[in-house]
C-alpha cells in the first residue's frame, strides 16, 4: 500500500521540482524581513518571561 501513496504522489512532486515553485505574489524580501521580524518578537518576549 504504501507504494501506491507513493507513486501517486510523484506526479505532483516532479511538476513543482519542474516549474521551481516560484509565485509572482510573493516578495522575498518581504517575506525574509517578515520572518525575521516574527523570530525577534518571538526571542523578546522570551527573554522577558524568563527572568529567573
């Protein structure tokens, strides 16, 4: 059974690999600066909860 999942899902994986996955709608800047912006918030209100 599992080679069934498998091979179907194969199809799908090898048009993604080919067209690269690339969306016009996103920026990748916007995108990069928005995680980064997300894991310093996130490393901010850590530290501040973890006053020992």
């Amino acid at each position: 059974m599992p080679t069934t999942v498998a091979a179907s899902a194969l199809t799908p994986l090898t048009t993604l690999a080919e067209n690269g996955g690339h969306h016009n709608s996103l920026s990748p800047y916007l995108t990069g600066f928005g995680a980064l912006g997300a894991l310093l918030l996130l490393l901010v209100i850590v530290t501040r909860f973890n006053r020992d």
